[in-house]
C-alpha cells in the first residue's frame, strides 16, 4: 500500500477520532455520573451541528467575516446543551434516576425520536453545507501531502483542549470533587452538603454541550443529511464501551483507535469502513468485557 | 471424625487498602455445624463469597469432596452440592414463595421442558413439605416483595435446601427475627438439616445461638481464624469474650 | 388468565371476521400481525429486563432470504420460502446471541443496536448484492404449489400468518409460564440468585434471543411476502424502535399485549399519516414517554386493570 495513502489514512483518524471523541466523552460523562445511558446523546450531536451550520451561513450570507464562526460554535454548543439538555434533564431524566436500566434507555430513546423529528422540522431535509469556517483556515503541507488546518491542527487541538480541561475541572474545582464525589457515593456526597441534583444538571449540560461542539466542529467538514444522530450515538457509544463507560481518558485512546482504524478501512476497504468501529469494540468487549480502562468492581452481596 | 468436606486453604483477598482474607483457612467435617463469629468487616461475608465461587482468591485455594473449586463459578459449584443463603436474602421477589422454591426444585431437577407448567410439577408437594418444615406453609402463596425481613431470610435457606446441598453456607440465619424467636427458627433449621444430612456453617451473631447450635466455632477477625475450638472451649475463652463478645472478663 | 384468553379470543374472532367485511384492510392487518410477532420477541427479552433495539436485523435478514430466494427461483413457494428464512433468522439470532448474551440492560441494548446498524450499512453498501438503498423485488410466490391472484394471494397470507400468530402467542404463552420462562424472568428479579440455582443465567436468556431471532424472522418473512419489496429501511434503528415501541404500548402482561399494540400502532400511523406526516416518531416518542410515565403495562394492562407494578428495584 502506497506510503502517502496511510498517511492519509492517519491524518483523516486523528481529525475523526478527535471528533468521536467530543461525542464520547460528553455520553461517558453522563454515564458516570448520572448512571445513564443517554440514547439521545446522538441528537445533540445533529442538533449542534445544524445549528452550528445555519448559523455560519447566516453569518456569510451577512457579509461578516469567516472567522466569527469560532466564537459562534462555542455559543452554539452551550446554547444547545443549555437548551435542549437542560430541558431533557429537568423534564425527564430526573423521574427515572435510580429505576430499571430497560426504564432509563427507553425514555432516553423516546427523547431520541422527538429530537430526530425536531430537526427536520426546524432545519429541513435538504443538506447543509458550510465549510466557510474550514476554506478560512486554509491548508498545510505534511510530508508533501496537503492537509486542512482545520482538520489537521484544529479538531485535534480542541480535542485535546477539552481532555485537559475536563481532568482539571473534575481534579482541581470544587464543582468538579462535587462531581467525582456523588459519582462515587451518592447518598455520603449528600449528606456533605453537595447538592446532587444540581451536579446531575449541570453534568447532563456539560456532556451535552460537548457532543454539540463536536457536531458544530464537524459541520464544516460534511455535508448535514438527516440521520447523522443515529450514527453518532451507536459510534459514541463504541468508543465509550471500548474504552470503560465512564472512563474520561480512555475515551480518548479508544477514540483514536477506532478513528484510526475506521479511516484505514476508508482507503482500503470502503465497503465496510462502518464496521471497523464495531469490530474493535466487539473484539475488546470480548476480551475485557468492562473496556479497557475499567478495574472496578462492585459488590452485591 | 467424619470425612472431610470442604477446605479452604490460605485465602487471600485485597479491596483497594482492605483485606477482606489474609490467611483464611478451613476444614469442615461432614456433618458438622460451624458456626463463625466476629465482628463487622472481619471477612465472615467474604470467606462464604470465596469458598462459593462468588469471590475468585488472589492466592490460596478451596477444595470441596477432594477436588479443587477454586476457579468454579457459583453455577458449577452449586451444581457439585455446596448451597448458600444470604445475609441480605437474595430472592425473586416478584415471584411467590413456593414459585421460589418451585425454581429451584426445577434448577435441581433439571425439569426444563416447556410444556411444563412451573406449578404443575410433579414434585410440587415436596417444596410445600419443604415449606412446612421451615414454618412457611401460610405464606407459600404471597409474593416475597410484600414479606417482611425475617421471613425472606427463611426462604432465602429454604430455596438453597430445595437444592439438596451436601454442605450450606448461611449468612447469618437469624438476623432478621427477633431474639425470643431464634431459637425456634434454629431449631427448625436443625432439623431441616439433620433430616437431609446436610453439614453447615453459618455466620451467627447471637451467642447463645452459637452455644445451643454449634459442633465448633470459628472465630474470625482481620480476615482470617483467631481462634477455633467448641462452643465451650470459645465462648469462654477471655480474649474472644472481650473483643468479639464484648463482654468484660 | 381467563381475562387473558377473553381478550385474546375477542381480538382473535375481529382479525378473523375484519378482512371478510374490508377487504383493503387486509394488508394493513397483515403487517400489523408481522410487527405484533417481532414485538411479541420484544416482549420475551423484556421479561428477563432486557430491550433490543436491533431487532430489525432478524426483521429484515428473514426478508431478505425470501427475497433472495425468490429471485434465485429457488424454492419459490411459501410453505417452503417461510419457514427457511424464518429458520435462518433463528441462525443468526443465535449466532449473534452467542456474544450479545454476556451482556445486560445497556450494553445488552446498545449491541444489539449497533450489529442491526451494521448489517443496515451492509444492505445499503454492497449495492451489486442487495439492491443498495432501492432494495430487492420479490415476486408473488405459490402458495401450495398454485398460483394466486393478487387479492386472493393476500387473503390466504392473512389467514396462515394469523393462524401463526395464534400459535407463536400460545406457544410463548406457554414457555413464559414453564419453568424455563420463570427462570428468563429470575433474571430481571435477581441474577445473582438463579447463579447460585446452579442455572445458567446465559443459556436462560439465550434461548429466549433465539426464540425473539425466530419472531422477528417470522414476522420479516411474511412482510416480504405481502410487500413485495424489501429495503434495508426494514433493518434500520427506526424499525426495531417500533417494535419496542409497540411492546410497550400494548403491554408486556401478556402475549396478547404486542398484537393489541400493533392494532393500535397502524391505527396512530393512519391517523399520523394525515395530521402529522413529518413528525411522525417525534409523535411515538411523545406516546411512549406517555405510556412509560402514566400507563406502564400498556394497553393490555389497561384492559386488564392490572395495577403498575413497582419499577424500583
Ligand atoms: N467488594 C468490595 N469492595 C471493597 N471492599 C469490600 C468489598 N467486599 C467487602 N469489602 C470489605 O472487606 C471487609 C470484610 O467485609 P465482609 O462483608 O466480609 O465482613 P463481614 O465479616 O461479613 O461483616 P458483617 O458482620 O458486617 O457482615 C470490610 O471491610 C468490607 O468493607
Ligand atoms: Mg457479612
């Protein structure tokens, strides 16, 4: 195989994965925290990045510079995990904390269907495509190979921006020891004084915002279709069961591998670049049921 | 003596900075009634959890009938004749209490045909004999759900002497009844076992439950035996009355 | 259970009676009773606290197979195209349960949700084989062996799926309350427990995912059947959603449940069909937080008067 094909191939991984693992972080956030998986969390993803699109094709169709579509994504990650998040948790999520897993996946899926219709309500059906932001940014030449910048130094650069900064805030604030706190132990976090259901809050807005960061950063690479949430979630949800469902840091390894490993198949095998994810997650899951990165146990008796 | 049973070697076994087993070891006779005292967070719970498969050892090694179980799941290990109860009685408890037993006549029984109706089976009355034996005849119809504690941790033992055991371990048996009712719960229990031959250890807080009941008596603390002898010999001795007992001498 | 036969007997004798006064609701009855069997093997995974949602891949590799079988002329007849695409969606169901089994609640789900996505991709990708997005053509086979007109062609498929229907709800019916169907439920209630029964809580639940595999195959068979067409949309997320979707609307109670709610699921999509076109899901989502928050064992158990059982564990 030729040399500057995997080069490619790698390149493509690292802006894929940095991207998957936005998405995955903010569902293995909310997992570890909150004890639930959140089906819609694909939604958010689909809904930043619509939002993230109109928007920078607003700001051109004004007239005004390109580059305010930086500021704009982050605006419109918070908006929507504010919003959208923050209404799903306080509405829905907070009568099922604690019931059956089967009772918390489907009212999170039922959540997933009306945001799915939503979209094409607001937005439509036809694609968007705004790559106003990433054309801005230019290209840059890696062993002869030209790359966009936007892929290649900033997806990863906010990916990593977001790892760093999610282990600071969970080691360093005291909202964050809030957080690791009633992960561990709700009931003795209370008991403490921290304030659990504001923590679970804030937590789902968090994790939410984050998988619409990666929908807007995205939104300059693809065009949208409707049906991009579905993926995402299944594809979030491989990372975050490769790497330990709750794991923050693994979430970044498996990421990558399985951005890597998905973006080989595209130049070598394209007819079944879908299935790389899942097989990487099969294989561990086989091996290490809890992912790669969980040592834990509980017990019940 | 009778045959040796079960034997738990050197057990080992580390929570993050607890050892739960430091050096537990055991021989038990068939026939015996051990009873194990100590207190919380001695490794009672956990030394029943390793010897039942519940708990894999990171060193040391359990034998049941001569053969080494140490690395059995509690499926197989329940299947070569070793039965437990729970100190928080572990049921179906949506179910009703002969469905309970009728379960584990069936897991028994191997009965898994489908066209069999759970409560038609043909050895239905053995679990209301089995029921009857325990006290629990009346109650055989009510969901465990709306039972109160103390009567759960009697089906819990049931269930596991619907198995048939050769040996059962019991957490606890008779924490959830209260004091001038333990003895007869005891007593039922006693029988239920000598009629079936089954040889038992149970953890007991009580003790005069551990005098009247126990053959020997294990004493545990920091994950291991301190002391081991007959209920006399036990209950007597001054270091075991002062720091388990919590009796002055 | 005799309120539970009332019902059954009641819905059997107005399916029967129906297509004879309508003969244009054939079809629609028809699928409803496809979906109703796929949602019937919802309905057995959620009794040992389990939820897929990727039964439509047995939904639509049973379709598949007919229609594969049907272009290849091979064996073009319904007594034969039926029971082989039923038998190898319960291939597959084991195949795969071999792995997903291990797992439980989420991860149990989540799996079951992305191999149906795969094998969804697969469809659309492998255009030279499957027909891509456009799907296969299925042409009317014979049905013992002679050749029916269309509407004539309908009637019997009806009636012989009905017939399966009642046949697949007495034998689930049956199996649930056999020690074996306690033993799927033991493992909602307390796995830990039927571990120390010395039974495989594994083995339990991976003959009911084959036996949910064989419904949903059952089901995608005939839909090949009375559509005439298949598309991977038959494999897609949507799809298995509804079939959870309809279990739980008509209730896991009983085996009756998922065909009330399959009854009741075509009448939402006539009604959705002509109110609320493009929100259709947005419309069952909205129900099934509805039905989970208000009315948790379904229409069945609202005819039943059934009270909610706890969901706290
Ligand atoms: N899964 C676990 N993770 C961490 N620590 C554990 C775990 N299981 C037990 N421990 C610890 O191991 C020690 C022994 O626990 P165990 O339950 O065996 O005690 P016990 O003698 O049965 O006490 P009790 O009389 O309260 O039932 C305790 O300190 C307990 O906190
Ligand atoms: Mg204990």
């Amino acid at each position: 195989m030729p040399p500057e094909m995997l080069l490619l191939a790698a390149l493509d991984g690292l802006a894929y994965g940095s991207l998957i693992f936005l998405v995955a972080v903010g569902l293995s956030l909310i997992f570890g925290v909150l004890g639930v998986l959140n089906v819609a969390h694909g939604s958010f993803y689909a809904i930043g990045a619509y939002v993230a699109a109109a928007g920078v094709l607003a700001l051109t169709g004004m007239g005004l510079p390109p580059w305010l579509a930086f500021p704009f994504f982050i605006v419109a990650a918070v908006l929507v995990g504010v919003i959208v998040g923050g209404l799903v948790e306080t509405l829905l999520l907070r009568r099922i904390y604690g019931k059956e897993e089967v009772l918390q996946l489907l009212v999170t899926f039922a959540v997933f269907m009306i945001l799915e219709d939503a979209q094409k309500v607001v937005f439509g059906v036809q694609p968007y495509f705004a790559n106003a932001p990433m054309n801005w940014l230019g290209t840059i030449e890696v062993f002869g190979i030209f790359y966009t910048q936007y892929q290649l130094i900033l997806i990863p650069t906010v990916a990593l921006l977001v790892l760093v900064g999610l282990r600071l805030f969970l080691r360093r604030t005291a909202f964050g020891r809030a957080i690791v706190a009633v992960t561990q132990d709700r009931d003795a976090a209370t008991a403490m004084g921290i304030d659990a259901t504001r923590v679970y809050l804030i937590t789902f807005i968090i994790g939410a915002s984050l998988a619409a960061l990666g929908g807007a950063l995205s939104s300059a690479t693809t065009s949208l279709t409707p049906g991009i949430g579905s993926g995402m979630i299944v594809l979030s949800f491989a990372v975050a069961a490769t790497a330990g469902l709750g794991r923050i840091e693994g979430a970044a390894v498996a990421a990558l591998l399985i951005g890597l490993g998905r973006s080989v198949a595209v130049y070598f095998a394209p007819e079944f670049d879908v299935l790389i994810p899942y097989l990487i997650m099969v294989a561990v899951l086989l091996i290490k049921p809890e992912g790669l990165f969980t040592t834990v146990q509980t017990r019940k008796v | 003596m009778s045959a040796l049973i079960l034997e738990a070697r050197d057990l080992e076994l580390r929570f993050g900075g607890v050892q739960a087993a430091n050096g537990a070891s055991l021989k038990v006779h068939a026939n015996e009634r051990i009873a194990i005292i100590g207190p919380n967070g001695a490794g009672k719970t956990t030394f029943i959890n390793l010897c039942t498969g519940y708990l894999k050892p990171q060193a040391g090694r359990v034998f049941f009938g001569g053969s080494d179980i140490t690395a059995l799941s509690p499926r197989a290990i329940t299947r070569l004749g070793v039965g437990r109860s729970f100190q928080i009685p572990q049921l179906f408890l949506e179910n009703t209490v002969i469905e309970n037993l009728l379960l584990a006549l069936s897991a028994r029984e191997r009965t898994w045909s489908p066209f069999l109706r759970l409560d038609r089976h043909p050895k239905t009355e053995e679990m209301w004999a089995l029921l009857d034996i325990v006290g629990l005849k009346d109650a055989g119809r009510r969901v465990v759900r709306e039972l109160p504690e103390g009567m759960r941790k009697l089906i819990d033992i049931a269930v596991a002497l619907a198995l048939e055991p050769k040996l059962i371990f019991m957490d606890e048996p008779t924490s959830g009844v209260s004091s001038h009712e333990k003895f007869q719960v005891m007593d039922t229990l006693t029988r239920a076992l000598d009629a079936r031959a089954t040889t038992a250890i149970f953890v007991e807080h009580d003790m005069d439950v551990v005098a009247r009941y126990a053959s020997r008596v294990a004493v545990w603390a920091g994950g291991r035996i301190a002391h081991e002898g007959t209920p006399d010999e036990i209950l007597n001795h001054p270091e075991v009355r002062e720091t388990v007992i919590g009796v002055g001498v | 259970m005799a309120r539970q036969l009332i019902i059954g007997a009641g819905l059997l004798a107005a399916l029967i009676i129906f297509p004879l006064l309508s003969p244009w609701s054939t079809v629609i009855l028809t699928v409803a009773l496809c979906e109703g069997l796929a949602a019937l093997g919802i309905l057995v995974l959620l009794r040992a606290g389990q939820v897929s949602f990727g039964h439509g891949l047995y939904f639509a590799f049973s379709a598949y197979v007919v229609a594969f079988m049907a272009a290849a002329r091979f064996g073009h007849e319904v007594l034969i195209l039926v029971p082989v695409a039923t038998a190898a969606s319960g291939l597959l169901a084991a195949l795969v349960g071999l792995f997903v089994v291990r797992y439980r609640a989420i991860f149990f789900g989540m799996l079951n949700l992305a191999i149906s996505m795969v094998f969804f991709s697969l469809l659309e990708k492998l255009f030279s084989i499957t027909g891509g997005a456009d799907g296969k053509r299925v042409p009317r086979p014979t049905l013992a062996g002679i050749s029916l007109e269309r509407a004539e062609f309908e009637l019997w498929i009806f009636y012989i799926t009905l017939g399966l229907a009642v046949l697949a709800a007495l034998g689930v019916a049956r199996y649930l309350l056999s020690p074996g169907g306690k033993a799927l439920e033991a493992i909602k209630s307390n796995e830990t427990r039927l571990e120390y029964l010395g039974v495989s809580s594994r083995k339990v639940l991976f003959g009911a995912y084959v036996l949910s595999g064989l419904l949903a195959g059952l089901g995608g068979a005939v839909i090949a059947l009375v559509s005439g067409h298949v598309t991977p949309e038959l494999a897609y997320w949507v799809r298995s959603g509804e079939f959870v979707f309809i279990a739980i609307l008509g209730g896991v109670g009983g085996v009756v449940g998922p065909f009330l709610g399959a009854l009741m699921f075509q009448i939402i999509r006539g009604y959705a069909a002509v109110y609320a076109p493009e929100t259709w899901h947005a419309v069952l989502g909205v129900m099934l937080l509805v039905i989970i928050f208000f009315a948790p064992n379904g229409l069945y158990g609202l005819m039943t008067g059934r009270k909610p059982a706890g969901t706290g564990q």
